[in-house]
C-alpha cells in the first residue's frame, strides 16, 4: 500500500514537470488598434480566442516550459466599415493594406532560468495571397496563421525539446 503511494506521487510529480504554464496577459487592451466586431463595436472576446490559440501552441511546442506572453497590440486583418449606412450594418473589408499585426514580448523558462526571450511585431502582409489551412469561416484565421508562422521561426525543434528528454 505504502509504495502505491509512493508511486502515484512520484506520477504526480512527473506529470505537473511536464506540463507548461502558459501566461497570456494583454496591456492595455482599451488601446488596442482592432479588436472590433463585425458590428462596429470593441469586443473583448476576441482576445480570449487569440489567448487560447497561444496557450495551446506554446504547450505544444515547448512542453514542460513555463511561457509568459504580454501582448501589447492587437490589429486584426482587415477593417471593420458601414456596409448600409441606414440599417446599420457593418462588414470587415480584407484589403492587400489591412494586415492582421499582433505585438508582443515573451519569455521562456525551464525552472528559474531564462532558456528565450524577446519582443517583436508579427505581420503578414500577404495574408490573402497564401494557402491558409484555418476553417474560412475561422474569424481568426489569418491571425491564428500568422502566430503558428511565427512560432515555426521562432521556436525550432532543439529549443523545443523538453526538459529531462
């Protein structure tokens, strides 16, 4: 019985070191470039999806890794303007000089240390012209695309590896 416990802690243990801890924070958000709706109006929402698709990456690619993001711009890919003036109705235009940007500063660590850091401003300015694998009907998918890119460059397999692997 006593080394039945012992072995579910020791499982415990291995399991809680190779899970990441994934940090999204947004600065200021009420200063973001866009973050509008198809509607006209400021939607916070937008950033719980962007937040989801970046926790669920970094805990992809860098497992085991503690990873803290602070996103401190968010400029979705077109631009959201009045499609009938008297009804109200709003559209987002994809435009060639619309392109989706997020600005952002990250740091990876394994235990105390510091393994990466950096800061930069992810933009794809042929967002309409390349093959996107995101569902059309994704509202997020040049944004979703651009970071997965990003993360490719950003992020390769020998920074990748797991700690203990």
């Amino acid at each position: 019985m006593k080394t039945r416990w012992i072995v579910l802690a020791v499982m415990a243990l291995a399991s809680a070191a190779a899970q990441a801890d994934v940090q999204v924070n947004f600065i200021h958000p009420e200063k973001f470039s866009d973050i509008k709706d198809n509607n006209g109006f400021r939607d916070m929402e937008v950033l719980k999806d962007i937040k989801a698709h970046l926790v669920g990456q970094f805990e992809k690619r860098l497992p085991g890794r503690d990873v803290r993001v602070d996103v401190s711009d968010v400029d979705l890919a077109g631009e959201v303007e009045p499609f009938m003036r008297r009804s109200g109705q709003w559209v987002r235009v994809m435009r060639s000089v619309t392109p989706p940007s997020i600005e952002l500063s990250y740091e990876v660590r394994e235990g105390d240390k510091v393994v990466q850091q950096g800061k930069t401003r992810l933009r794809d300015l042929n967002y309409q012209d390349e093959f996107n694998a995101y569902y059309s009907g994704d509202p997020l998918r040049y944004e979703k695309r651009m970071i997965d890119r990003w993360m490719d460059r950003e992020f390769n397999p020998a920074v990748a590896k797991a700690p203990g692997h």
